[in-house]
C-alpha cells in the first residue's frame, strides 16, 4: 500500500509538472490608440514595447488571433520585396514583425501590419518559439 501512494504521488507530480508546461502561454495585446504592445507571460507583465500600426486607409484588424506562422525573414511580395524580420503572421496576411523604421514607431505608419523594433521583434519571436504558437494569443483593440 505505502509503495503505491507514492508511486502515485510521483504519477500526480510528473502530471501537474507537465501540465503546467502545456498551459505556459504567452498574451500580446495590441493598443491602436496607444500604439504600444504589451506582452505577458503565464500571467505575469513581461514587457511593453511600442509599435506602429496600420495607417489611415490600412487599418489593422481588431480582434482576437493566435498566431498561424512564423517566419525569421519574409520578404512581402506585395510591397516591393520589403523586408519583414522576425514575422509572426495572425491574419491574412498581416503580421507582427521587425522594422528599422524606428522613427515611426508609437503612430499609425505601416500597411496593416503590427511594426515592432527589430530587437524587440526578435524577443518576441524567441518567446512565442518557445512557448508555442497554441500557446500563444494575439488581441489587438483600441
């Protein structure tokens, strides 16, 4: 009997250690009219970035997303070639990704998509890697 309470109790331990690596989830929500990211992990603040959103006549869509791909360097064949670091696609072609247009970033400048400087792009990119794509939600509201 005390043998298999404590296999039993190892069996639960295991568990809730898995369990709890499943769950590890990663929220990024997107403020339009702040222009700014904020990024937590299982719960807890991990950073606040600024970004750059779609301007007047591209709007970036509101709702709730999880990301459908990753790419570490897209090149939009839609907009001359232009380079997209570290892409996180959420919808129809509109992404979260690294720019060098760092001047613009807390206002409305890109064509839809969600511009992040290129070393925070790749943070995030890195984190979502980690912790999964299913584990990951993308909200962006006003």
């Amino acid at each position: 009997m005390r043998i298999w309470m404590c296999a039993f109790a190892f069996l639960l331990a295991v568990g809730d250690a898995a369990l709890s690596r499943a769950l590890a989830s990663v929220q990024v929500q997107i403020s339009l009219s702040r222009q700014s990211m904020n990024v937590n992990v299982d719960g807890a603040h991990h950073a606040t970035w600024a970004i750059s959103s779609g301007k007047q006549g591209f709007g970036t869509p509101s709702g709730s997303y999880r990301p459908q791909s990753m790419n570490k360097m897209h090149y939009s064949r839609r907009y001359n070639m232009t380079p997209m670091p570290h892409s996180i696609f959420f919808y129809h072609g509109i992404a979260i990704h690294g720019t060098s247009d760092v001047r613009n970033l807390g206002r409305p400048a890109s064509h839809g998509c969600v511009r992040l400087s290129q070393q925070n792009a790749r943070a995030l990119f890195a984190l979502i890697g980690r912790h999964g794509m299913k584990n990951t939600s993308i909200t962006v509201g006003y």
